[in-house]
C-alpha cells in the first residue's frame, strides 16, 4: 500500500448543474462550485439544505453525470471511492459482515477484519441481518464497509442524520477513531455547524441554491483539544467569519 | 429434521413449532379424507363405470405402479414440465428484465407480449408441431411458449420496482457483474421470480398433457388419451391423482424450504 499523504488533492471544479424537472421546468442546483481537500484532510461540505450538497458528492461518486465541469479525485493507495450514504443501504438480504466483504475486491474478501469491527463496536452482530440491527448500528455497519475497502478518498453525507444526539455524538468520535488510524481524504457532507467544527480540518461553506463555495473555515487545531471551551471560541470566530451562516 | 428441531427446544417453543409446523398438514390431511369420504359417498349413490368409487381408483394406481407403466410416463411428463419450466423461466425472466429496465423497449415490445399472451395454448402447439415436426424439442419449445409472456409480465413488473439505492451502492463499490447479479438482483427480484415459478408449474403441466396428448407416444397426458378411448375413467383419475400427488411434494419438499431459505432475512427480526 501507497503511504498515506502522497498523490494530488481533491480538486473539484464544476460550472454548473441543472435539473430537468418533467413539466420542462429547470433547477439550477450548482453554478461555479469549485474548492479543494488536500490529501489525508478531513473537510465539511456545510450549508442550508437543498443546495446542492448531496448532488456535489452523487457527482463525485460518479453516479451523476450530467453536469458541466470536472472533477480529480485523489490517487494512490487503493485508487478506490468509498461513500457512506445517508441511509446505511446495506443490502437486507446478506449479513453485516458480508455485506462488508462485499464491497471489498476480490482478492482481499477474506482479508481479516477483526480490529475494524471491534474498534466499531460490531464484533457480535457480524452474523446479523440489518433488520436486526438499529439505525446507529446499522450506520456503524456502513462506515465499516467504507473503512474496510481502505479507500483513497472517502464521502459522507450526513452519516448521523435521524440519530438521537446522544448516539450521534458516539458513532462521531468513533467515525473519528477509525479515521486517525488511517487519515483518508475525507469529506462529509452535513448541515451540523458544531459536527463539522469538532470532525474537520476544513469547513467548505456552501450559499443557498445555486450553490457555490461562500468562503473556507480552517481549523488548525488537533482534534483532541477541542474542548467545549475552545468549540465556543471556535464558533464564535465562524460566526465573525460567516455572520449569515447558522 | 423439522422433528428433530423441535426436541431440542423449550416446552414453549415446542408448542409453537407444532402449532406452526403441524396445524396446516393436519387440516389439510382432514379437508382431504372429508374430500375423500364425499366422493365415496358420491360413488356409492350412483353408481357407474364412469364414475368409479375412491378405492377402485386405488387399486388401478397400485397395479400400474405395479407394472411401471405409471412410473414411466409419470416420469416422461415430468422431465418434459422440468425443461420446460427452465427454458420459460430463462428466457422469460431475462426479457421481462430488460423491459423493465428499458422504457422505450417495453413500449415498443408491450403490444407483442399482449399477442402472445392472448394466443390460445392449442394454436402455439399446432403450429409448433407443423413447422417443426413432431418430436421432444417441438413439444417442450411449444409449452415454455404458452408460459413465457406471463413469465415476462411478472419479472417487467420485479424489474420495475428495483430500488435504485442498491445499485447505486454497488457502482461505487465497484461490484462485479456475477456479484450485482448474485447479492443485488436476484435477491430484490426473489418474490416476483417465486410468483412466476408457482402460477407457471401449475400451468406448464397442464399444457404438457396437451402437448402429449397431441403428438408424443408417451407421457400422462398420452395415457389418459389412451383410457379416454376406454371409456375407462378410474385410470384416467389414477394418473391425475397421480401426477397431483407429485407435484404437490415438490411444492412441499423443494419449493417451501428453498422459499424459506431465501427469505430468511426478512423472518428473523430484533
């Protein structure tokens, strides 16, 4: 495996999308969304809802391919996308741990997965249905088989949304554990101002639609000291920063 | 096995597995003796060559079995609903996919699965027979022709209610096409394949007798043509009883438990 921290950033540079609705009416949902993560960052992708944060990242999966602009997304290691969708979309019919292995490439489905699942807190319900499990587990099963397929560059879209905060706020400094042990280009879409100041290196602030990038938030300070105290420093100068933004 | 499972259980659980597994053998054994003793019944009011009481139908399917006259043509028509239940599921399944996949192929392909599913049985046989003379691949080909529309009109409406999340999920995962077809499709598409399978043996071996019936030298659908010229009904009930008796033990001991196998997920719940 490729060390983590080479190869290019995240660039992405789109002109503009538009939606067709069936009465021949168009949406607008981006227009000159262009910003970068650099290699082993963590990033928000944060603004209101409905502009266009979640078609950025369908573009970025390559699920959506019209749309004018381009896009590069970071190189080395397993060369691989990994997404964590904001429904777990685990496939009901296959257990935790395949639907794991699943997304794995051929040659490493048996390749021993035992820390990740203990470090997810899932090492009892690998034999598990989804129905079985609850949202957060089912959640937690969906950053594993994202983390399990060790992949270049790593989207979310609002992995905690429909939790209750208590567990929101586990499945986050676990989300963070299993992403220290292997810093992955990251970037993670959510409306969650204090979820993305505790999670990012980088908040990328979104307008209202037609989205496109208002200003960048760097937060340099490590993940550890941010306590409560420097979360309200944090916010406040966020707040100085983007006055209009929640 | 199903006996075995239940010893291992708690007093409790027993009971539920009996009530569960027990209860729709013994009311269907009862609703079948009632059947039985009705016709009996029946027989023995008016009696008549042509309808003959339950015990001598009895005593024809024990001596054909006897003989393995029944043995063989039972087992002719069976091979015959076998290959033409996989060729109708095949090709049925694979163009109903596609025309669920496709909107503007279905819209142009809806009007010839209408045609074929309103074509008479006995038209397709005739013509199957003339054109390609009367041999096995005639009759088989003729028989999964009859069931391929309705095969094709049930797995259009699975392919259509396919949840895009899924392949979504496995395009990003770079999914192979065997494990998209494997862990994706075939999974969502279960219940409707289940559907298809259950109307479609019903109806293959119905079109089957015909097809003996019209142009093979073997089969049940030739014998009870044979006893029809007999004017002998107790053999001709002998081998529809027969026959019934076959696939409903297929349904029981293949179809249920593979249908169980496959929806196991979505039984067992937190």
């Amino acid at each position: 495996m490729q060390p983590v921290g080479a190869g290019a950033p995240l660039r992405v540079d789109i002109a503009e999308k538009t939606f067709r609705a069936a009465e021949g009416a168009t949406i607008t949902a981006l227009r000159g969304l262009s910003f970068e993560v650099r290699q082993g960052e963590f990033a928000c992708l944060l603004g209101p809802s409905g502009c266009g944060k979640t078609t950025t990242l369908r573009i970025l999966l390559g699920l959506d391919k019209d749309f004018s602009g381009s896009f590069q997304l970071p190189e080395g290691g397993t060369d691989r996308i990994a997404a964590v969708f904001q429904e777990p979309t685990l496939l009901p019919w296959r257990t935790v741990e395949q639907n794991v292995r699943l997304a794995l490439p051929t040659e490493r489905r048996n390749t021993n997965l035992d820390r990740l699942f203990d470090s997810l807190g899932l090492s009892g319900m690998r034999t598990f249905y989804p129905s079985e499990l609850s949202l957060g587990l089912a959640r937690r099963a969906a950053l594993a088989r994202a983390f399990a397929t060790e992949p270049a560059v790593l989207l979310l879209d609002e992995p905690f949304a429909s939790l209750d905060e208590q567990t929101a706020e586990r499945l986050r400094h676990l989300l963070l554990d299993v992403w220290s042990a292997r810093p992955t280009t990251a970037l993670m879409v959510t409306h969650n101002l204090r979820e993305a100041l505790m999670l990012s290196d980088r908040l990328i602030v979104l307008s209202s639609r037609p989205g496109h990038v208002l200003g960048v938030f760097d937060v340099r300070l490590p993940r550890q000291y941010r306590n409560p105290q420097v979360m309200s420093d944090l916010l406040r100068s966020f707040h100085e920063k983007f006055p209009g933004v929640r | 096995m199903m006996s075995e499972d239940n010893r291992d259980r708690t007093p409790a659980a027993d009971r539920f597995g009996l009530d569960t597994a027990l209860a729709p053998v013994l009311s269907v054994a009862v609703s079948l003796l009632g059947l039985c003793l009705l016709w009996a019944l029946a027989a023995d009011a008016w009696p008549s060559r042509a309808f003959p009481p339950p015990g001598k139908v009895w005593r024809v399917l024990v001596e054909e079995t006897a003989s393995g006259e029944l043995p063989f043509h039972l087992g002719m028509t069976l091979a015959r609903v076998a290959a033409a239940y996989v060729v109708a599921m095949v090709i049925g399944s694979a163009i109903g996919i596609l025309l669920g996949a496709y909107r503007r192929a279905d819209q142009f392909f809806n009007p010839w699965v209408v045609l074929f599913l309103n074509i008479p049985a006995l038209v397709i046989i005739v013509l199957a027979y003339i054109w390609f003379g009367l041999n096995e691949a005639a009759a088989i080909g003729a028989v999964a022709v009859n069931k391929i529309p309705n095969v094709v009109v049930t797995m259009r409406e699975g392919a259509r209610a396919l949840d895009p999340r899924y392949a979504e999920m496995a395009a990003v995962y770079r999914f192979s096409p065997l494990d998209r077809f494997r862990h994706v499709l075939l999974p969502q598409l279960q219940p409707y394949l289940a559907a298809a399978s259950r109307s479609g043996i019903a109806l293959i071996w119905k079109i089957v007798l015909v097809v003996e019936l019209l142009g093979r030298s073997n089969g049940v659908g030739f014998q009870i043509y044979l006893y029809f010229q007999l004017f002998d009904v107790a053999a001709i009930l002998a081998y529809t009883l027969a026959f019934v008796a076959v696939m409903l033990f297929i349904e029981i001991l293949a179809v249920q438990p593979f249908e169980r196998h496959a929806t196991r997920w979505r039984r067992r719940t937190a």
